[in-house]
C-alpha cells in the first residue's frame, strides 16, 4: 500500500523514513522551493526555522526522555542531529546545514522513498494513506483543503524567530562564557548588563516600533476556541475585512521580548535576560541582566540571541540590539521576526493514532497536529509513520504508551479541555503523577522525576513494534 506524505520539514521526513523502513513505498511532497512560506529560507528537507537547539540532554529533564525514547525506537532525524551536535551546554543543539544535508541523503538514497517537488492542493484520497505534515506554515490551498474535511476551525497565533548575530563582531572583552550554575560546559557567551544600561535597554525597548501585521497573517476562517491565557492578547474572530483592530495573538511560550517587557520592569530580568547562576569571572558576581548568545554551528562564527524573539522593525532592531553590552559594533545575519502559525484543534479532531477522526484514512503529524517544538514535531512525525505502516498492513494501530513521554505528549493533544487548548511541549506536567504512596515518600523532585522516565523507559520499551532496519547505517 502507498502512503503519501506531506512535508519535508521535520516531521514528513521522519514519517517517511519510519513508513519506507518497514517496507511501504512513500511519496514524500514538499512545495519549497517552488513556493516558500513566511519563515524557511532554503529548500532543504529539515529546515530548523528559528534556534538550532533540539533542547536538553539533562538526564531525567522531560525533554531528555522524549530524545531517550525516540533514540530507542530508532528516529532516523535524532541520529542525524546526534551525528551533527554542537557544544551548547546541556541541550542538543545542531549544525543546521549538516543536518538538513544528512536527512536529504537518508531520503534521496531510500529506494522506497519518491521525492516530489510540488505543492500538494487537495486532500482527496487518490492515496491509500496520507499523512498531512506540512507545518505551521500550511500553504492556502491546503489549509482549505483541510478545512473542508474537518468541518472545524483552525486556530491562528503568532510564533517568533530570534536575532543571529556574526561572532566575529561581539566584543569579547565584554563579555564572557559561562554555562548557568557552571551546568554543562560553558559554551554560551553571556553579555552582562548594569542596571543603569539594563533601564535605557528596557526604555528603548519599550518604545521602539514594531511592525504591522500584514495580510497573509490574518487567517481567514480563524476562530479561537483555545485562546491563550487571559494575560495574551486576543485574536478577534471574522473575516480579515471584519477585523481591523485585529491585535497579536502571542503563543505564551514564545512571547516577543517587547511584549514580555511591557509587562514589567522586571520581567525580562526573570526570564529570558535571566542572570541568575550567571557568575561574571572578572567581578565574581552574577550581573544585573545579561544575554545570552549560543553558538549556532561547529565553527561557532555566528551566535543566536537566546529568546530573543521579537516583532520590532528591523532598523529599531539594529539600533536597540546594539544597546547590548559588547554588540555595540554587531553586525546582524538575521533579525528577529514573528510570524503566522497554525494548529488543529486537535481534542476534537484527532484520535490517539493521530488519525482525523472524519477521514481516518488521513494522519496529522507536527506542529499542525498540536505538538510543539523541533523534537516534539520528530517524535509525532516518527509516531504517524509507525501507525501508517501498521494500518497498510492492516493491523489496528496499538496508541503509544500513557506512561511514555510519546503517549503522555499525544494523549495531552487528543484530551486537553477544548478551551484552552495550545500546542504542547513536553514537560512533566503531561506525565502521568506517581502512585499516592511513593508521592507521598519522595519528597525530592528530581528523584520524582527519575522514577517517572525509569517507569516511561519501561512502558516504551514494552510497547515498541517491531524492530525496524537501523536508524544509524
Ligand atoms: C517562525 C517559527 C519559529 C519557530 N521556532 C522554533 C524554535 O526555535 N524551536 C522549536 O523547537 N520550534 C520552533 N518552531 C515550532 C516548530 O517546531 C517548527 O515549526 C517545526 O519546524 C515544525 O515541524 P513540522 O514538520 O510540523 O513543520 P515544518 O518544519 O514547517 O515542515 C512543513 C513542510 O511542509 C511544507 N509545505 C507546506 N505546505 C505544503 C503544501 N501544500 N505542499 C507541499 N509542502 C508543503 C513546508 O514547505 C515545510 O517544509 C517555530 C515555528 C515557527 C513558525
């Protein structure tokens, strides 16, 4: 049986590789570099949009459990990422031109893998199975195309892209490397701040211009019956023309720097300009505020700003960002962006399978299923491509394990509470709790925690199909 899959950004290479390694022939769609979207820059297979980072390695953190389990079932992009890590600390960050280039021969040397370069319009069933991975930045067409199948609304918010700045342009004698509580090895460049140059930063911040949503962002048959947190600002309901006050709709977790300085004064000292474990050598003290810089490939001549996404005209941003202690002088390779991303409401259209309810025949994986993040996105594309070799062999799917962080990640997406559904990171909150009794006995988070990816371990090992030809040749 075939099995089309659309998307060659994180999760259809995935699920391709997972449904042709167990013998399907695939035909794998991927519309760039014909047509582009708001966000990728190349025409590569796997393009990391935004950071580098696959996020931590910290043994028994949540997103080193996802990394564990796809690692034991055998993820063809974790290898590749594996095979090009670059020193970031303790996450798994990525030298994103190797990595795309990995994945792309893993694809073009499958025998059983077809690659098209065209823009998938419909979803009619002229496959036998399909699985829909086209992303956040789905193209018009489709998106309709989807839209008519389900009958449901999408939902519409904006996602952010962060500032690269060229190493050979920060003044280092102003800056210094240090990972935070000296956790991992100190690969990040942190820029320190004062708090008199931290108050003209937040001021012009603040007050800097920042750019007008354009068209393509205003979603036509958007609604939002997960609208995020009362504190985030509203997306209004209606057509574009019956919308003009439309305001952002900001992800939570992906706010803007602006926006979370408007918050307080403190704000951002408390978050992504967090100086805390932050210890400067030349002073012995943790600074005021600082930045944080991570290295964006191996040779390490460009450095991303860490969460330093933001919505700002490119000129504010020159002028601002060199407000930054030792990138007075910086020359920028990207500045720092936000744009449209969309998600299905995926409690009310999704099974456990990843199947949409109204054409089981049609599987969603990525970002557009409701997961969210690089990893997350690999590991629901991994996940369709196991359930879609299994439904051509005409075998009902058996769902990933609750207690797994596979299972607990797409059990979250399938049965969060309508309203306030958003797409979901993993973390511990998704994880099935300990029994009462050991709860009750461990007192100790990180034991708590130990003891929740030793039990996931097992569930996920239990459950696993099949073994299939090995993901590192
Ligand atoms: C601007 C932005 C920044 C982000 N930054 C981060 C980050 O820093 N860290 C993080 O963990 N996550 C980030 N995310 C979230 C998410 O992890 C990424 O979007 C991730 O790439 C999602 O993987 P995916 O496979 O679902 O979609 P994508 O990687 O976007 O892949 C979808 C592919 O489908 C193609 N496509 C679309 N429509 C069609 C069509 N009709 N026919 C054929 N092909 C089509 C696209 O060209 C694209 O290549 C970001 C998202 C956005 C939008």
């Amino acid at each position: 049986m075939k099995i089309r899959v659309i998307g060659g950004g994180l999760a259809g290479p995935e699920a391709a590789l997972q449904a042709a390694s167990r013998g399907h022939l695939v035909d794998l769609y991927e519309m760039r570099p014909h047509r582009s979207t708001e966000a990728h820059q190349t025409a590569d297979f796997a393009e990391l949009v935004c950071s580098n980072s696959l996020k931590s390695e910290s043994e028994h953190s949540a997103p080193w459990l996802l990394k564990q389990e796809m690692r034991v079932a055998g993820s063809f992009l974790l290898a590749e990422a594996d095979a090009c890590a670059v020193p970031a600390g303790h996450a798994l960050a990525v030298d994103r031109v190797a990595f795309s280039a990995r994945v792309a021969q893993r694809l073009e040397q499958h025998p059983l893998i077809t690659i098209h370069r065209e823009e998938v319009l419909t979803l009619d069933s002229d496959a036998d199975l399909t699985i829909l991975a086209s992303g956040p930045l789905t193209s018009r067409p489709l998106t309709d195309a989807l839209q008519a199948i389900t009958g449901a609304d999408h939902l519409a918010f904006y996602d952010s892209i962060s500032p690269i700045v060229d190493a050979s342009t920060i003044d280092m004698d102003k800056v210094y490397f240090a990972a935070r509580w000296d956790k991992g090895s100190a690969d990040y460049i942190n820029c320190p701040f004062t708090k008199d140059e931290y108050d003209a930063f937040l001021d012009a911040l603040t007050s800097a211009e920042t750019v007008a949503p354009k068209s393509w962002e205003h979603l036509p048959t958007a609604t939002n019956p997960g609208a995020p947190s009362q504190t985030a600002p509203s997306f209004e309901v209606g057509s574009p023309e019956t919308r003009p006050s439309e305001k952002l709709n900001y992800f939570e977790g992906c706010l803007p720097i602006e926006e979370t300085a408007r918050r307080g004064r403190d704000t951002l000292r408390f978050g992504p300009m967090k100086p805390a474990g932050l210890t400067n050598p030349k002073t012995g003290r943790w600074p005021y505020a600082a930045v944080q810089l991570r290295s964006e490939n191996l040779r390490a001549d460009s450095y991303n700003l860490v969460g330093f996404q933001n919505h700002l005209k490119f000129g504010e941003q020159a002028r601002i960002l060199r407000m930054i202690p030792g990138l007075e002088h910086a020359t920028f390779l990207r500045y720092g962006q936000i744009h449209r991303n969309t998600y299905l409401h995926a409690p009310s259209l999704l099974t456990e399978t990843l199947q949409l309810r109204a054409r089981p025949d049609l599987l969603i994986a990525g970002q557009l299923s409701g997961v969210e993040g690089y990893t997350e996105s690999i590991a629901s594309g991994m996940l369709a491509g196991i359930y879609a070799a299994q439904l051509a062999d005409g075998q009902t799917p058996d769902p990933a394990p609750r207690a797994s962080a596979h299972g607990s990640l797409i059990h979250y997406i399938t049965h969060a509470e309508g309203k306030k559904f958003q797409p979901a990171n993993i973390t511990f909150d998704l994880l099935p709790a300990l029994e009462e009794d050991l709860r009750k006995r461990i007192r100790d988070k990180k034991e708590r925690h130990r003891l929740q990816c030793e039990r996931a371990l097992a569930a996920w090992q239990k459950w696993l199909p099949v073994p299939v030809e090995a993901a590192v040749s």
